[in-house]
C-alpha cells in the first residue's frame, strides 16, 4: 500500500445503510482462527480495482451496528469475493464505484483491526479525517471551473467587448472566485486540526465538507452559465466538472449529515448537548 503497488478501498456503505452506518446487515460469524463473512456492500469507491479491503460486519448482531460491528482487511483475491457490478454514473466517472459480494469468504481473526465491537468506532474516525479529503477535491474541483470561467470571459466576444468585460460576469466570477478562497482556507485550518489530533475534529473536517461542497456546486453551476452554450456541450471541461461536483455533497455523508455533526458540535462546546 505505501509503495502504491496495491490499491485499497473502504466497504462500509450497504443498499440499506448509507447515512445510517448503524443499519449495516453483514454478518462476520466466528469460527476457530477465522471469520466467515456474507452480506454486501454498495457504492463502494474502487472497490471492483482494489487489491485488499477495509470491510465493516456484524459479529453479533444482537448488539446492533453501534456495539456489534467489527472491521476487517480483506484481499480481493479471497475465494467468496466478487464485484459483479460497477454503477454508470453521474461523475466522476475515472473511479470506479462497485457493489461487493461476499459469500463464505473466510477472513484470519488477525485480519480483525481492533477489538470485537470496535467497527462502528472505527468507521467514524476514519470519516472524521476522510472528510477533509471530500473538501479538498471540491476546492479543487472549484478552482478548475473559475479558471476555466476566467479564461473563456477573457477571450469571448459579445457585443463588441469581451465576456470579462460586462459587469454582471465580472460579479459572478468575484463570488465564485471569493467562495472558492474562503473554501480553500477553511480547509487548511481543518487540515491543521487533523494533524493536531484536535478533540473538535468533527466540527471542522464537517464544516470544511459542507462549505467546499456546496461552493463546489455553486461555482460549476455558474462556469456553466458564464461559458452559455459552450458551458453545456463536452468540447468544455465546465460540465464535466459541474458533474464531478454534485458527488462532494454526497459520499463521507450527505450535506445534511454534515449540519448534523456540526450542530452537534456546537451544542457539546456549550454544554447542552443531548443526552442520552
């Protein structure tokens, strides 16, 4: 994995449990030195290309998702393993997004991370730090629209003056350009809390999400506009990119998912958070 020899993706998600990772349905049954995992995931980010997995599975499902779900490493190559499909989507069409199948595969205890119980715990600090991956693609995602907005402004003829030229555009691309800063930045201060190990890592890696996805959409949808025609057709990268955008406000958990962890946040620094 260091050597970038081998590929790894994270097998969370399931066709009934996406922002509800409690609701995960795969089992890891014990037996002896091993584990014997069935169920299946959805959406999984590489998974049809990856050499070894990151997978999360009930041990004991009378616990629930929260205290029974454990995490394993397991190779592709395990016998029981299959990726028999891969989604035709919206964007981001370079990655690969599959749905596994896991039948009897037989995974070592070794191959266990953590603890028994430990899987939910260990899901959501990955998400924790994951997200400011989210919200740096957005960024950049952002910063590839509003150059190319800039550029096709400055050389476009309208009405006997450039593109740039006309007030209302220049208004556009100082708010998608202004959006696009503020995103970055608050990016890098989450980055900072993440190498920090900060007790409030949530609330920033959250924030960053929401802001650089939603200014992602935001600044893609207005390079389409600023390019008209051109901005709708593939001879232009902007619809391309407004495409690729609308997943930054989906995966590591919805928009709205976020304002939940952020609120939640904001009610445990004053102290009235709910209980229980």
């Amino acid at each position: 994995l260091a050597s970038g020899e081998w590929l790894i993706a994270f097998a969370l998600t399931e066709a009934a449990a996406g922002s509800d990772v409690a609701a995960n349905t795969m089992r890891a049954t014990r037996e002896g030195d091993n584990y014997v995992l069935n169920g299946s995931k959805r959406f999984i980010t590489h998974g049809s290309i990856a050499n070894v997995l990151t997978v999360f599975a009930l041990n004991d499902p009378a616990a629930g998702g929260r205290k029974g779900m454990s995490a394993f490493i397991v190779e592709t190559d395990t016998p029981g393993f299959a990726a028999p499909r891969v989604e035709h989507k919206m964007g981001i069409r370079g990655s690969p997004t599959a749905e596994l199948t896991f039948d009897d595969v037989r995974v070592p205890a070794a191959n266990r991370l953590g603890e028994e119980g430990e899987g939910f715990k260990i899901a959501m600090a990955t998400l924790d730090r994951s997200r400011l991956s989210i919200a740096a693609q957005a960024v950049g995602i952002a910063q590839g629209a509003l150059d190319a907005s800039v550029s096709y402004a400055a050389d476009r003829q309208q009405f006997g003056q450039r593109v740039a030229d006309f007030q209302g555009i220049q208004w556009m691309l100082a708010d998608m350009a202004s959006q696009t800063e503020a995103a970055r930045q608050l990016t890098y201060a989450a980055a900072a809390r993440v190498d920090a190990e900060a007790q409030d890592l949530p609330y920033w890696t959250s924030s960053a999400k929401l802001v650089a996805g939603d200014t992602a959409m935001r600044v893609t949808t207005d390079a389409v506009q600023v390019l008209g025609g051109y901005g709708y057709i593939t001879e232009y990268p902007v619809e391309r990119m407004m495409r690729d955008a609308k997943i930054t406000q989906l995966y590591e958990g919805t928009q709205q998912i976020q304002r939940l962890i952020v609120a939640r946040q904001l009610l445990q620094r004053a102290g009235v958070a709910k209980r229980g």
